[in-house]
C-alpha cells in the first residue's frame, strides 16, 4: 500500500514552499519522500521533483499552439491529464514500491478541485493503485482578517471536501508571517454564534438569514478547522505531518523492531 497527499489550495497559499519545508524536513529527520508536480505552468523548484506534468504536457505549448488563456489552457492541461491516467501516470507509478509516500503538489486553480471532477478522478486513479490519500488544503493565514473572509476559505475548503471525498486536513499556512497571532488564533475552532454576530456586524440586515445558514452549516458539520503552521518551526512542521500521517494510517503496519537487552553468554 501507498501513501499519497494532494496539496491543494487557491494560488498563492503557499502549496509549492509547503512541499519545499516538507522535503527538507524529511531529509533531517531520515525520512523518504518523493514530490511530484502537478503545475503544468510551474518554473522552479526547490526540492527534487519525482514526477513532472511538463514532461506530459506544458501550460505555455498548449497556449501557444491553441490560442488558449491561462486558465483556459491549465484546464485544459489537467483534463489530458485525466485523459492520461492510465498510461503516462500508471507508467510512472509502477516505478514506487508499495509502501513509498508520495506528495502531489497541485495547481491553484480552484475549480479544479471545487467542481471540475480531473482531481477527483486523479484521487480515484490513486486508490485503484492502492493508494491511502489525504487531501491537504493549504489557506493563507493573512487571509483571516476578518469573519467574511474567514467563511469564504471555509466554504471554499467544504466544497474540497465534499467533492474529493477524502481524508482532509486544513492548514493555514504563512503563519511565520503573521505581526499578531491573536488575529488568527479566534478562527482556529470558533463558536457558530460569535460567527454570526460577526457577520451581521459586517453585513446588511437583509442578509441576516444567509449568514446565519452559514454559521450553522460549519458549525452543525463540524468539519472545518484550521492548523496552523509555522514553517519556521520544526516541530509546528511534524505536528502537522503527523496529523497528515494519521489519516493516512501511515507506518500502522510497520513491524515493530525488539532489541534484545540479554548480555552475551561467555562461552
């Protein structure tokens, strides 16, 4: 069995510096990873990439040859992508073992992974091959500011959910960059009812039943909250990994390694 993370999130998350921490933590600790591209549109990187989506097909070919925009031509990227699960992916799968861990580090185009179904059929393609995957959903923690703000990366992040079907940890990223953690801190588990006074504060009276419909469907799901992470900690990097590798069920099936403590016999 395999074990796989999608790192998904809206462009600009900070998914790719993500995978970068990950890798260099994993070294340290003497831990094998491998990271694969699935950005047909990515330039550098700082880690080794496994697996690369350019050696398939590239965002700026597809733009030059069919006159498409950027969106257009990374949607289009990823449905050959999906046209070509079950040769070039399945191709360079075969070359992992059973047990390898593998980190998927994805576009930031949201649609793909809020309603066009590539990413789900890329997860489905996974789990044939006998995959464990968690999807990784990377939010700026700037992006808290404010209550509006903060309900909009939850939907957004629910609606990941609802259409991977997966394992699913929420991550707010950038924290290292926040001046006043407190600011953050009030979103990580929030009560539906100080949501919703916060909401109505911010919002027009006429959107009072909306915004208390929001409020109940995050908190009666209980199924978004953050953790946040702080890459310039080590241990904030393998909290979080370890939070990945649970639902993963990563090393359960691990043999459990006795060291006899009995002294030698002389003869």
């Amino acid at each position: 069995m395999g074990f796989a993370q999608l790192v998904i999130g809206p462009a600009g998350s900070g998914k790719s510096t993500y995978c970068s921490s990950l890798y260099q933590h994993c070294e340290t600790v003497r831990r094998t990873m491998h990271i694969v591209n699935l950005d047909p549109a990515a330039e550098n990187f700082d880690y080794p990439v496994a697996m690369d989506i350019r050696e398939l097909i590239s965002l700026d070919d597809v733009m030059e040859e069919l006159g498409l925009g950027p969106n257009g031509g990374l949607i289009y990227c990823m449905e050959h992508l999906e046209d070509s699960l079950d040769d070039w992916l399945a191709d360079e799968l075969d070359n992992y073992l059973d047990d390898d861990y593998l980190v998927f580090d994805c576009p930031g185009q949201i649609e793909l992974f809020t309603h066009v179904p590539v990413l789900r059929n890329f997860v489905d393609h996974l789990k044939r091959k006998n995959f464990n995957v968690c999807a990784v959903y990377l939010l700026d923690s700037q992006f808290m500011t404010d209550v509006p703000k903060y309900i909009s990366g939850c939907l957004a992040s629910l609606s990941a959910m609802v259409q991977l079907e997966l394992p699913h940890v929420n991550i707010l990223s950038k924290m290292d960059l926040v001046t006043d953690k407190k600011d953050v801190e009030n979103y990580l588990n929030p009560e539906a009812k100080i949501l919703l006074s916060e909401l109505n504060k911010h919002m027009a009276p006429r959107f009072a039943n909306l915004n208390k419909a929001l409020a109940e469907l995050i908190d009666d799901y209980s199924m978004v909250n953050f953790i946040p992470l702080d890459l310039r900690k080590e241990s904030s990097i393998q909290y979080v990994l370890s939070c990945i590798d649970n639902c993963i069920q990563y090393g359960e099936d691990a043999d459990v390694k006795i060291k006899d403590f009995d002294p030698d016999e002389d003869d």
